[in-house]
C-alpha cells in the first residue's frame, strides 16, 4: 500500500494573550520528504495567532507547489458537545452551524487580545440563562453568565465529547482529555476551540474543495490513495499526549508534542497503515458515529476502548 500524504503538518494552538512563543503558545510542525523520501522536520514559533495562519498558509502553499497531499493536524476541537447547536437553535448541519456562529461572534485581534468569554456568556445566556455550561475566566471576565468555578451541574448537557470520554479509558489520569466547556486554566479546550475555528474556518475556505475535514466532511471510512483523488488536504482534529517519545535538549513541552505527533502519524503512513486510521473506532455505535462525523469531531489515532 503506498502513502496517502506527502508532507504532514501539525498546528499546535494557543489561548495566549498578547503576543508569545515558547511554551504555551503556537507551533508549527512540518514534517516532509526530500528527493530520497527522507524525512526532514521543521518547527515554527510565531508569537501571534495571526501572524501562524498566515504562516501556515504560505507553508501548505509551498507544500502543494511540490506536488504534495498534506495531512494537517490540529490540536482543537472541531466540534462542541453535543446538543449545543440545537439549544442554540442554529439552522444546519450541527458542524456548521457552530463554526459560522463562532466565526461571526469571535474578535481575536493581530495582538491576540480576543473577546472569547463574552462569547461564552453569550451563550451561556442564550440556551441556559445561567453560568453554565462554559465555565472558566479570569475574575476580570467573569460575571452573571460566566463563572471562575466549574459549575456543580451541567443539567441535560454532557461533560464531555465523545471522544473525550474516549479518552477517559487510558492511563495514565494525564492522557484524559478536558471539557470543551472549560474556557480558562490548565487545559483549557474550550477557550483553543473558540480561537482556532473561525480561523480554521477562514484557512478552509481559501483552500477551497480539495480541503476536507475528517470525519465532519469524510465520515469514518478507511481510506486508500484513490479515495482521495483531488483532495490535496485532509484535515483532523489531533491529541498530542497519545503520541509518546523523548525531548530534544532545550526543547519546550509544546514543540516536543507537536514534533512527535508529526512523527508518529508520517511513521505510520510511511507503513502503509494509516487508511486503517480514518475508519471508525472500535466499538463506537453507529448513532454515535453519526454524532461524532455531523457534530462533535474525533481526535485521530484515538481509538474508542
């Protein structure tokens, strides 16, 4: 079986605010083949959210001007909890309609300065009229829609994604992934989720029809080199803890995870293997499959134990 990608691009993203780079702040991992097939690694740091999309599109235009098929990876969610598009009572497939109420409701400026808690008690207001279910903020950001402290109850809202609770089988305690609700502090899912859509969903759409997002636009489906025939982009939500190895010297947390991710998912296709990869995970139903493939998104690699 040959390769399905010819270069593999990791986006590590960032809440940060203010302009930042090393740890906790954006990378950018490329991993690619010279004229042998060998494969080179990259990394870029750059300090705003801004100035890495434009990056990343001058990387991936670069990438395609050699003829390559790139597999990008990005380490936010690609979908809120389930029920969360219809309690809004936004029109559409439930993806979608989320993405264009994040990309309308979203500032995030050149200087990284953002508006995302608003947002999260806006609609915490609309479907709750309560301080749930985001939670998360600094004490200068809070207020009656949004709370510091996780909320006792989430009422008919699950926790979790199903690809978080996915996560939840592992060990150890470290590879469990947070709440999509969890808009501020250590791991924060939501808060990367609200800053990397509407700029992914900008990037999408300048690449135009031969992008296509796993499994919201592919479904689960084990892929060979033909199925993706005039797609020149395959994009999916990535979770670098579940990819293992050892620091380079002077290398931050963030660089290391987004460098072995890339690593990892370029070994596995350099195997053949990495069509199995886009199937469906083990034991996920078929009711839940079509959550995860029309609302919440799966983090690649994962499989449901």
């Amino acid at each position: 079986m040959s390769r399905l990608f010819g270069a593999y691009v990791i986006l590590s993203w960032s809440a940060a605010e203010g302009k930042k780079t090393g740890e906790s702040s954006v990378w950018i991992g490329v991993m690619k083949r010279d004229v042998r097939f060998r494969l080179s690694y990259e990394a870029h740091n750059p300090a705003t959210r801004q100035a890495a999309i434009e990056l990343l599109k001058t990387i991936l235009a670069d990438l395609h001007k050699r003829g390559d098929r790139i597999f990008l990876g990005v380490d936010f969610g690609l979908g809120l909890p389930r029920g969360t598009s219809e309690r809004l009572k936004l029109e559409g497939t439930p993806w979608q309609a989320i993405w264009k109420f994040l990309a309308q409701n979203i500032v995030d400026k050149a200087d990284n300065t953002n508006n995302r808690f608003a947002v999260a008690a806006k609609i915490n207001r609309l479907m709750t009229d309560e301080a749930y279910p985001f939670w998360g903020a600094p004490k200068s950001a809070a207020q009656r829609w949004l709370s510091t402290l996780k909320p006792d109850s989430f009422g008919d809202f699950p926790e979790y994604r199903l690809t978080e609770v996915a996560t939840h089988a592992l060990k150890p305690k470290t590879l469990h992934a947070k709440s999509q609700w969890q808009m501020h502090g250590a791991g924060t899912g939501g808060g990367q989720t609200f800053l990397g859509v509407p700029a992914l969903k900008a990037l999408v759409e300048s690449l135009g029809d031969s992008a296509k997002l796993w499994p919201l636009e592919t479904g689960f489906s084990k892929l060979s080199e033909s199925d993706l025939d005039g797609v020149s982009t395959v994009i999916a939500e990535v979770y670098p803890p579940l990819f293992k190895g050892e620091a380079e010297p002077a290398e931050v947390k963030d660089a290391t995870a987004t460098r072995l991710t890339a690593q990892a998912i370029a070994e596995v296709d350099d195997k053949g293997d990495l069509g199995a990869w886009f199937a469906a995970p083990a034991g996920l139903s078929e009711a839940d499959q079509a959550i995860a493939a029309s609302e919440e998104g799966w983090m690649f690699g994962l499989t449901k134990t």
